[in-house]
C-alpha cells in the first residue's frame, strides 16, 4: 500500500492513515480527536445543514470554539500519514499540508459573516473553499524556499 493510498484513508478519517502504517497509538489518538472534536463541534449536523443548503441552521448549529480545531487536527492526519508511509520526500513538502490547515481555519472563522458572489456559504463550504488559496500559497512557498536554497549552493 502506497503513501497516497494512506493519504487517501486520512481523507477518510483522521487516523485511519496511520493506522494502516502500523502506529496504532497515534492513529488511535487521531481517531479518537476526530470524534470529539466533531462531536463537541456538531460537525455532521452542520454537514447535513450545509449540503441541504441551509446555511444560516449550520452556522447556529456549529460550536466554533470546537470547529477550529478541526482543520488543523484533518491536515496534520493527512501530513502524517503520507509522511511516514514514505511520502513528502522533497524538502518543505509539509507546506501546502500546513497554508490549507491555516487558511482553512481562517474560513472557518469568516464563515458567519463573510459573503462571496452575494452568496453566505457558511462553515462548510467557505472552509473548504479556503483550501485552495493555502494549497497554492503553500505550494508556492515550498517553490520560492526550494529555489532560493538552490540559488545559495
């Protein structure tokens, strides 16, 4: 089973990555902030809200103070996983693992309030959408830290 395979199973939930690699504490550990932490932030009820596109429900229905906590704990399964499974050989290839976490946290914190195209598209939706500026600011970095390195040899 390959490094993307378990990044995959992180996708799936938190902890499953490292647990095909055989470090069953952390990925017990991981499973298990995954629950709480979507437990203690109604994750899956502002899920359903959201896909049923009821907006202003799963922004009454999501505990912020729990939901924050949530990208960082997904992105660091995901880093983790891949990275022990013997992927993210490259030098700074956490980066674009950690501006998605960021920028996805950011989202989350906007989401009540921050509107795009006239549209409030809540926790949900805003925070994924924020992963694609922290994907591409963190793949950016990564090119602009590597490359000056280079420079410097």
């Amino acid at each position: 089973m390959g490094a993307k395979e378990k990044l995959f199973w992180s996708i799936a939930l938190p902890g499953f990555g490292q647990l095909l690699n055989g470090k069953l504490v952390k990925g017990i550990i991981l499973v298990l902030l995954e629950f709480l932490v979507n437990v203690k932030g109604n994750i899956n009820q502002v899920i359903i809200s959201s896909f049923h596109g009821e907006i202003e429900k799963a922004i009454e229905q999501a505990d912020f103070q729990w939901l924050m906590f949530y990208p960082c704990l997904y992105f660091f399964a995901m880093w983790d996983a891949f990275k022990d499974a013997g992927g993210g050989k490259e030098p700074f290839s956490f980066l674009p693992f950690v501006f998605s976490a960021y920028f996805m946290t950011v989202g989350t914190i906007y989401s009540p309030k921050l509107t795009l195209f006239g549209m409030l598209f809540g926790p949900i939706w805003l925070s994924i959408l924020f992963v694609i500026p922290g994907l591409f600011v963190g793949l950016l970095l990564k090119k602009v830290i590597t490359a000056v390195q280079k420079a410097r040899e």
